[in-house]
C-alpha cells in the first residue's frame, strides 16, 4: 500500500531516536554524561530476549505469549491473548488477508495476534517513542512479519492521507479516550475504513464517576462542542500523578477528553458508521466505564 508522507524516511532516522532514547532513561534531562554512565549502556553478557526487553525494564504492561512467559515483561495486561481482539475476529469472519490499520499498538500484542490470525497487512502507528521501540522489539522477539510499526501521530496520518488509502479494519483499542477531540478522530477513521472498525474506550458515565472518588478527583467539567456538524459535549479527563511513570500509555498533553455511551453511538452514526455488535460493557471499570464495538461502514 503506497501512503503518502515520509513515512519511509523515519527508518534511516531510528537509530538517531534509539540513541536519544537510551540516552534519557531513568535521567534528568540536563545531566551530564560521565564515561561510567556512557558505558552503563552496554550488555555484558551474551545475546538473549531478556536483554531486548530490560532495556524498558519495570515499563511493560504486557504478559508476552509462549513460549516467552517466562521472561521478565508485564505482569498486567494478556495483550497477547485478548479476548476483545477474538471477540472481533468472531464478529467479521476473522482477520485472513485483510488490511488493517491499527492506532496505539502500544507493546504490538494485538498486532502479533492480527498476524497469526492472518491478516496480510497491518500499519501500526503508535506516537509514544518508547512504545514505539518497544514494538520493534517484540517484532524482532516474536519474528513479525507482515506487520509495520511507524512512529508519529496518528491523526496527522490519517489527515495526510488520499481518500484513496483504504483499510478494510481499522483497530482502534485504547484510544479514543486519550484524544482531546475524540469526535475528529472517528471523524477521519471513517475516510479511511472500507469496512470494519473496531474500539475498545472508555467513557463518561455521571452517576457511575461522580460516585467514585478515586475517578470524580480526574475530571474538572466539561464544554460544548461541534465537528463537521456532530453537537456533543466533551468531559476533560486529567492524567495527574500516571504522567510520572516511564510506562505511561496515555494520550500527548497532560489532560483527554471523554464522551458519554450515547455520544459515541450518535458520532459513528454521524460520520457514516452502524454499530453491529457491542460487547465487554463494563460501567464498573476500574479505569472507568467501558466498552467495545464493532461498527461497519456504510
């Protein structure tokens, strides 16, 4: 699939991110380097997938899939082996030769689940830069083949885009409610989606967050707002003491916005979606009420 941006350019510039990267970790952003320091980044001992993976070590959210259960990663999330992403393989006849563009891949478990399952092309386009790398060495771990990861935004992606770039699903797990104009997001995944589209979100429920101390102290009211003619209100979601940890995988600015249940449902109605299946309904979320679905294009 030929997209349009430089997004082939990003490849002669990783090793330059790498770099800066390693550089940063666990260190003010002003300190000096001393030769100890500088020679702390090497690995002593002989090559092995432990090595790949502490260079993020205590940022993993994943449990990675056999025969990798053993190593050292997250102990959190069975992203590997969700059942979300089986839910909708069961929803649109599964993932063989299709074309999928999946938003936040995060640590590639759904992209490595999408592959084994078939799918002929994944564009994976995750923004955070240590997720990024992440990704890339779970596809060296796990030997991914059909699967690319680019690093930027995908917003700006998908408003680069001709109207001719097409993906027959569209996997969208986990962010929405990172956006701070969810609205435009689905918005710009419906001149893109030929077919399915899938989300996992979050969303805002009053009398389920405002009952529950520990989610009511992250949100501080809410504004009026229009898109492309879509009326709704956005409840903006602060992301406090999680932007401290090295491992955080939310959305580019320190605050998101939400929408209600009955929003999402009216906006994918809007911009030429219909729900086809709702499941994983959870209003007592730890996180916050959620949901996924599948919605087809019209």
């Amino acid at each position: 699939m030929l997209l349009k941006g430089n997004y082939n350019e990003q490849f002669f510039s990783l090793s330059n991110l790498a770099f800066k990267l390693l550089d940063s970790m666990n260190t003010h952003s002003q300190q000096q380097y001393t030769p100890s320091t500088v020679i702390d980044r090497y690995v002593s001992t002989a090559p092995s997938p432990q090595n790949a993976l502490d260079i993020f070590q205590g940022e993993w959210s994943s449990i990675l899939p056999e025969p990798y259960t053993t190593l050292r990663a997250g102990t959190a999330a069975p992203l590997f082996n969700d059942e979300r992403i089986l839910w909708l393989a069961d929803q649109i006849g599964g993932f063989v030769n299709k074309t999928i563009l999946e938003l936040g891949p995060l640590e590639a478990g759904h992209t490595y689940m999408l592959e084994k399952m078939g799918a002929s092309e994944i564009t994976a386009i995750e923004s955070n830069t240590r997720s990024f790398l992440k990704c890339l060495i779970i596809k060296e771990l796990l030997k991914l083949k059909r699967a690319q990861f680019f690093c930027g935004d995908f917003r700006e992606f998908l408003r680069q885009q001709d109207a001719s770039v097409k993906f027959q699903i569209c996997v969208a797990s986990g962010v929405l409610y990172h956006m701070k104009n969810p609205a435009e997001l689905i918005a710009l995944l419906a001149h893109h989606c030929s077919d399915y589209l899938f989300i996992w979100t979050h969303y805002y429920d009053a009398d389920v967050i405002l009952n529950n101390p520990g989610l009511s102290a992250r949100f501080s009211g809410s504004t009026e707002n229009e898109h492309e003619g879509f009326r709704h209100t956005l409840y903006r979601q602060e992301y406090q003491t999680a932007l401290e940890w090295n491992g955080f995988c939310g959305g580019n600015a320190p605050t998101s916005a939400w929408l209600t249940r009955d929003d999402i449902m009216k906006c994918l109605e809007h911009f030429g979606f219909k729900i086809q299946a709702i499941s994983f309904d959870q209003p007592n979320h730890p996180g916050g009420p959620a949901l996924a679905f599948v919605a087809r294009r019209l």
